[in-house]
C-alpha cells in the first residue's frame, strides 16, 4: 500500500486555491495571493480602492530613497499612469498588503521556506527535499568503518542507505515544525483540505 503523501500549508491562495507558506496577506487576512505575478494583477483589480486612500501616506517616516519612490508612484497615480508595483507599493505603505512568510527555516539548496526537512550541524544548513540531501552527502568524500573493520566508501551505497549512514552517524537529524496557530491546510495527494482547528 502505497503512502499517502501529506503536506501542510499555513494559507491558501485565493486565486490559484493552492497551499502557500508565503505571500502577500492583504487586509489582515481576508485575502490571500501566493505570487507577484497574482498580488500585480490584484492590486490593479483593487485601484480605485488603494487609490482612495493614498493621500494617507505619510512618507515622512520613511528613510529618503523609499519616501521618493512612493512620492512617485502617488503623483504617477493622480495622473493615470500608474503602473501594477505603484500600486503595490503605495497600497503596502497604507497597510493593506504586506508580504510575510510562515516557515521556520529556509533551505540553503532551493532558497525555498520550509517547516520539516534535514538540520545539518545542528543548524549550520538547512536542506528541504531528499534529493538535494543526497546530492550534497554524495558531494562529500565520506568513509566509515563497518562493523566488521572494513572501510567503507559511502559513495557507493544507494540513497536509501546513504540517507540512513548518515542519520546514524549525526551529520543530520529530522526537524519539524509546525506552529498549530499557522498551519490551517492539510494537502494529501494533492487534495487540498481545511483543517478543524480548535
């Protein structure tokens, strides 16, 4: 019997419907976008309305490089010229889209947030998919001595018992974390799932 491969995921994207673990919450938490290219075209959806408010902007609080540009989009906007980033920018400084992420760790592979995967050094490296843990263990020029006495080339050992030398001999251990208060989407072989959270 075949596994069932489970994932979890802190929000869903209302535009593609798929598990995100980051992206842009808009209006604390109505609404969710998983990727730029849905959050450009979302805020132009949403103009008239970021746009209503612009004049709330107070740029004096901000350092001089970011108070210009968001001086720039406001006036480009007054004058129908704005572009998909004015919007964002000005509709961020007015608090109603931020960015955020809610992954514990970063993989130093992919660059892609995580909340389980390999701990490396006790927290010197961080690697999300299996084969990309496999390649950087094959990477290394690693010999063990068996039990027997004899030393053993690990590049020779397939994956699986590659993955568990190594577990056995600490390079690695297995992290989860999963902040119950975040997670609140279960995707089990690819269906999306609500989870009852209490």
């Amino acid at each position: 019997m075949k596994n069932k491969e489970v994932v979890y995921w802190a929000r869903k994207c209302d535009i593609s419907g798929k598990g995100m673990n980051e992206g842009w919450c808009w209006a604390n938490g109505v609404f969710y976008t998983a990727t730029l290219e849905h959050t450009l075209a979302e805020c132009r959806k949403d103009r008239e309305h970021i746009l209503s408010y612009a004049d709330e902007c107070d740029a004096i609080e901000l350092d001089s490089i970011e108070a210009i540009k968001l001086n720039q989009a406001i006036e480009r906007a007054k004058n129908n010229k704005d572009t998909d980033r004015d919007l964002l920018l000005i509709g961020y400084h007015l608090d109603y889209l931020y960015y955020t992420k809610w992954t514990r760790w970063e993989c130093d592979i992919s660059g892609e947030g995580m909340n389980e995967g390999y701990c490396i050094n006790d927290g010197g490296m961080y690697i999300k998919y299996e084969k990309d843990m496999v390649e950087w263990l094959r990477s290394k020029d690693w010999e063990f001595e068996n039990e027997y006495g004899l030393i053993i080339n690990v590049a020779k050992l397939d994956d699986y018992d590659l993955l568990e030398w190594a577990l056995n001999d600490e390079i690695y251990h297995w992290i989860e974390w999963f902040g119950k208060e975040e997670m609140q989407y279960e995707e089990i072989d690819g269906k999306l799932i609500k989870l009852n959270l209490k």
